[in-house]
C-alpha cells in the first residue's frame, strides 16, 4: 500500500522504541526524530513536508501532552497525529483528546501499528484533496493549475505558479530564500537565493499594485504570505 507522495512522519521523543519506527518504515515512510517543538521546521524535508506525527507517551505522559499542545498550536495545527500510551494512562489522557487523533497501546503490535500508520495517511490524502486555495481576492484551483486575482486570470509561469501556491498554502509563515528554494525549485536546484527574489517581484507585479503586498517581505529573513492587509483593504 504505497501513496506515492513525499513526506516524513514526526516522531518523538528521539529516544522512541525501534519498534515503532521500523513499523513507520516497513509502512513505507521516512522518521524525522525530534526532541523538541523547535527543531519541527528545521527538520522538515520534502516538498510535502510531514505527513503526521508519532508521539509516545508512555514513558513520560506530561512531556508528550506538551509536545502535542505546541504542535497543535502551530499554524495550521498539526495533524494527524498517533499518541501512544500505556494501558494506565487510559484515563489521564481522556480530558486530552483535542491534543491527537489517535491512540495506540504500548508495547505496540508492529504489524498493527504500520496498518495505522498506512490509514492514518490515507485519511489525511482523503482530507486534502486537490481544491481551492483561497485568500482574500486571490483563488489557487488546485486542479487545472490556475490562479486568480479578484476574479481575473493569471499569467503565470511553472515556476511563479509554484511559489504562490506553495507561500499561499502557508499564510502568516516565515521562509527564508534558501527554505524555499529547497521547497519549491527542490534540494537539486544550485542557483543562487536570488532566483527567489526575481519570482517574487514578478509575482507582485502580475498581482499588481493593489494586491502586491500579499507577498510580504520580512526583513533580513525571507517572505511570508500576507495576512489580508493588502493595499485595497487599506482604502
């Protein structure tokens, strides 16, 4: 059962049994061990980027309750995410429930654990389907590739498509050039951080003056999607 996209399952603590994570791999994905709520992004690969979460909690329940609370808290929330538990945290966990999509007791059964992971997936592919992106005027078709402006088509490149849909599909974060460039023209790609500059000021341009703020400079860092404060907004 192979879904064919990119994309590491997040696994924490580091020190997770090798159980799980031979099951994370025997399911046909890659772990990306974390040891804390920073080292998320940085550890972030594929264009995808992560496809769920494996916490296990039954060694330290309260460590793993806040692990799930800053994942939760990111923006959109991590999903979906598997919380492992030991049959006497059964109970503790119940008021926790907004926190992960699924449990799971320890010691795991490792076939039944890959089955899970596998489902877990598939519900998350069944959930975001390829659709609409829409912000404000702007609306991404997913499907055919398109892209508008307050109801008026974009001319755009591969490449322009790309980076708008890609920043749009993350409004109100941060990248950093070299990030996107990883992200968007891919890890092969050797030219210089300044092909993203170039994109972006071609992309405000076709966005035109109006809506041209909705690709947001952040100064000494990279640029980030616009939170609705673009120019027509402001009149």
């Amino acid at each position: 059962m192979n879904y064919e996209i990119n994309g590491d399952i997040l696994c924490f603590p580091p020190k997770i049994s090798q159980d799980i994570l031979s099951a994370v791999r025997a399911a046909g994905y890659s772990a990306q061990l974390v040891s804390a709520p920073i080292e998320v992004d940085a550890k972030e690969t594929g264009f995808q980027g992560y496809l769920g979460g494996v916490v296990d909690a039954s060694d330290n329940l309260d460590q793993a309750i806040s692990f799930c609370q800053s994942l939760r808290r990111r923006d959109p929330p991590f999903k979906p995410i598997i919380l492992i538990i030991a049959y006497d945290q059964l109970i503790q966990v119940d008021r926790f429930d907004s926190l992960f999509d699924e449990i799971c007791l320890s010691p795991i059964v490792p076939l039944e654990f890959e089955l899970r992971v596998k489902l877990m997936i598939k519900r998350m592919m069944k959930s975001k389907k390829p659709g609409t992106i829409e912000h404000g005027p702007l609306s991404i078709d997913l499907d055919t590739y398109q892209a508008a402006i307050a109801g008026k088509a974009l001319d755009l490149t591969y490449m322009e498509y790309e980076l708008l849909r890609f920043l749009a599909s993350h409004p109100g974060k941060v990248f950093t050039r070299e990030t996107l460039l990883a992200r968007v023209w891919g890890y092969e790609y050797y030219g210089g951080a300044r092909t993203v500059d170039v994109h972006v000021r071609r992309l405000r341009a076709k966005l035109g003056e109006e809506y041209a703020n909705l690709i947001q400079t952040v100064r000494s860092v990279g640029y980030r999607f616009g939170d609705g404060k673009y120019a027509s907004q402001n009149k």
